[in-house]
C-alpha cells in the first residue's frame, strides 16, 4: 500500500525521489532544523436523503502539497494546490522565511518506507460503488424508520464517503504514503406526539468497505431501530434531578466523555505550554487504580485508526494512564523533539491545507472486571448515562459539562424511568479519581466521532467500558 500511494503520486504528477530530494533541500536553503512535505490527494463524496427525496449529491476532488519547515519552536508552513515541481518549490521558498539565517544543510535522500501496518484493505471502498447502490441505502434507512413508528414525521438520512491517497517525504529521508478510505451513514429521525418534537440520532462507519453497511449494527434495519427507539423514548422521559450523586456511564459511545475532558488535556502541545490540567503530572496519580486509558491508532477498520499519521510516522498504541498513574502524552514531532521524548504517531492534520498538530486517534479505557449488572445494582440513587450529545471542555482547568442525549434513572440498585434534559458537570482530572467500579464490556463506539481544535476537524474512535463514578453533579430541570 505504501508502494501504491507512492506511485500514485510520482506518476500521475510526473516527480522523482530527486525531485522531491531538491524540494526538501530548498525548503532548508535558508536554514531550519527539519522540513516535510505532504502530498494528499482526495476524492469525496456525500448524499442526503430528506422528505423521501434525495435532496443533495455532491462529489469533490482536492488535491495539493503543504510544505513546512521547523526551526526551534517556530514553524513555517505554505500550501500550494498545484502539484507541480515549480509551484511546490515556491511553497517551499515561502515556508522557509521562518530559518533566520543561512547555514550550511547536508543533501537530502529520502527512501521508501514501508507501512508497519495495514489497517484497512481497500477492496469495495465506498468511492468505487456505483451511486443507485448507495441511494438505495438510504431509501432503506428511510423506509424502516417510517416504518417502524407512526409518531415520525420526519426522517434524514446521509452518507458521505471519501478516497484520501496521501505521500510524506522528510529531510530525514523518509518517504512514507497510504491509502486511506473512509465512509459514514448517519440518520436523524423526527417523532411527533400531540405537538412535542423529540429527535433520535444513529450512525456509524469506519475504514472499511461498503458491506460494512450491510450487516450487524450498521445495517440500514439496526440504525433506523435505533433512531426511531431514541426519539420516542423521550416522551416517556421525566424531568433529570439535580444535584450531586452517583453516575453510571454506559459503555461506547460514552468514551465521548474521556476523549473531551481527559484527552485533549493529554495532548503534548497544551502540556509543552503548561496550559493544561495535567501539565507537569506525568507519573503521579491522576486517577483512581481502576482507570487504564490508552489511544490506540493501530485498530483495524476503526474511524480514527491509521497506518501513518500525516508526518509520515506508524501510529500507535499509547498508555495515557496506568492504573491511575499519567504515563505519557500523544505527540507529534514537532513536540516530540522539543520534549525529548519518543514520537507516538499521533501527528495529525484536517489537510494539506493545515498544519500537523498532536492529535488523538481511538481512545478508551481497559475493560475492568466487574458486570453492567453488578454496577448498577451497587447504586442506591444516581443516573445511567448511555448517549452524549454535545459538550464544553476548558483545557486548561479540566472543566466540563455534557448533555446527556439517553439517560435514566437508577433507584435501589435499578435502571427506571428515562429522563430529559440531563447534563453532567465535573472536572475531568477530578472525575477520574472518584472512578470506583470499571465493567469488563468495554466497547468502541460505531464510528461517528469528529474532534475539532484550532479549527481542524479529523476522524477520531472513543470507547469505555461501564464505569460507575461515585459523585458528579447532575444538572437537571427537576424541582
């Protein structure tokens, strides 16, 4: 594969590995420690299905080359979306203002690499598929939505699909390139009883073929069930109590929760500016013994898996947390070197427009060994928190607070009435250390998730066991 995209490039384009030794070398003329250059190439393609009707179908190509030289701390970067030797080379000039001064820089020879995974075969990738095959996807997401409940009186139904081929070549001589697919189906289903709106979301996807689609919790029956119970399970929903309590949070999807209000604390850029909650923490307790959180980039089929990060570099499986002590941060190169310490394969970026900053892939924590069962029979008065909607995280004092989309009440040892409107306050280092029971089910989520920050957006898996936290404030409307 990394032969392929390599290929790809230097073919269709009409470059040499020469070529791309004197770009990196010009990159470096006026100076700089380090210099890259990121070649992607991306077709995507997306369909929306809404009063029974496709309503939009778009297909789109990009295509161009970032070029970015480090100094120190400092970085230059330019793009260009022509990828021709003249214009990559003008990039190339501007990028390098950044050096301060002319100095003497060795040849640069870069080399195929070869992958040290291969994490998503590229047999019936969804860019391939002819469009009726995939409108008849959504026609059947559609159709059984309907179908399943009188109350809907709305359904939209989407899917979106992309062929990303991307080459990085380093002034360390590594040429490294992948080809990665990506596709996503997600559905929104609108119920209505006696004039109150009530809204149920399913989706999912990964790197991985179209038959992903077809069968299991992906299939067009599983997502139109699971919307259409999400929208009319809120009728029956109570007012959420208020206040401090125990709090079960279900597994998958609720991982939403470490990746926001842990995970972004534990990236190295917010941690190299001491700006964040678990800056200058590394081997002390951070959490309870119960709690090992790891970002695993190397998961196959998963959204936020990769064979490379977009520096060119194998991802990883990366201890976060060990039994409650902080192991390590996810870097990227940039971070790694001046941190000195070893890259994590988590250097990541939206495109070659952006540059690469670190980044989070699929991150979750271990199974324990206790059953759902037995947790929920342990709490006298709480809340069994099983879907996210959106949320609000500070990086810098650990604050957040989530809107529960599925939640219900949890009295004498058991799961009762559902309730509206809940939302989950705490602090995410402070959140962990009051973790007293972790589930032996833990599981991903069904690949829906998009982490922005700094205004980029990327794939990315959470997941999580059931875990039962013994205190965190529960905002809610109950009087």
């Amino acid at each position: 594969m990394t032969t392929d995209a390599i290929a790809f490039f230097l073919n269709r384009y009409g470059l040499t590995t020469g070529d791309l030794d004197a770009l990196l070398g010009e990159a470096l003329a006026a100076g700089g420690d380090y210099a890259d250059l990121y070649f992607e190439y991306c077709r995507t393609n997306a369909l929306n299905l809404e009063e029974r009707l496709i309503k939009t179908a778009n297909r789109s190509v990009a295509q161009g080359v970032g070029v970015r030289v480090i100094a120190g701390e400092k970085t230059g970067y330019a793009y260009t979306d022509d990828i021709s030797p003249a214009s990559i080379r003008q990039a190339a000039r501007t990028a390098a203002c950044i050096a301060q001064a002319a100095q003497a820089v060795g040849p640069v020879a870069v080399t195929p690499q070869t992958n040290a995974h291969d994490l998503y075969p590229q047999a019936d990738a969804g860019d391939d598929l002819p469009i009726e095959r995939k409108i008849e996807l959504l026609k059947a997401i559609d159709e059984r939505c309907y179908a399943a409940d009188r109350r809907i009186q709305k359904v939209q139904a989407s899917l979106a699909d992309e062929w990303k081929v991307v080459m990085v070549a380093t002034s360390e001589g590594v040429l490294a390139g992948d080809i990665q697919p990506l596709a996503r189906v997600g559905v929104v289903c609108i119920a209505d009883q006696d004039g109150e709106l009530r809204a149920g979301r399913a989706g999912g996807g990964g790197r991985r073929g179209f038959g992903m689609f077809t069968g299991g919790e992906l299939a067009p029956e599983a997502l139109a069930r699971e919307a259409v119970r999400l929208a009319v399970l809120q009728f029956d929903a109570v007012e959420a109590p208020a206040g401090p309590m125990e709090v079960v949070l279900g597994h998958g999807w609720p991982g939403i929760l470490l990746h926001e209000a842990i995970g972004h604390g534990l990236e190295a850029d917010f941690n190299r500016k001491k700006t964040s909650a678990f800056s200058d923490l590394l081997g002390q307790r951070v959490a309870s013994d119960a709690c090992t959180i790891v970002d695993d980039g190397t998961l196959p089929g998963r959204r936020g898996s990769l064979n490379m990060d977009d520096e060119g570099h194998p991802t990883s499986c990366t201890v976060l947390i060990e039994k409650g002590i902080l192991r390590g941060y996810i870097n990227d190169y940039l971070n790694a070197r001046l941190l000195g310490v070893p890259r994590t394969g988590n250097g990541r970026r939206e495109s070659y427009r952006h540059i690469p900053m670190p980044r989070m892939t699929n991150t979750y924590m271990l199974a324990g060994t206790e059953t759902p069962e037995d947790i929920i029979r342990s709490v006298r008065r709480g809340l069994y928190a099983v879907q996210f909607g959106g949320g609000q995280v500070d990086i810098t004092s650990g604050k957040f607070v989530f809107s529960a989309s599925e939640a219900y009440l949890i009295e004498d040892g058991r799961i009762t009435a559902p309730v509206k409107d809940a939302t989950l306050i705490g602090h995410g280092p402070d959140a962990l250390t009051k973790v007293t029971a972790v589930g032996c089910d833990m599981e991903l989520d069904l690949g829906v998730g998009t982490c922005g920050k700094d205004g980029q957006s990327v794939p990315v898996g959470v997941g999580l066991p059931t875990i039962k936290i013994s205190e965190m404030t529960v905002g809610g409307t109950q009087r």
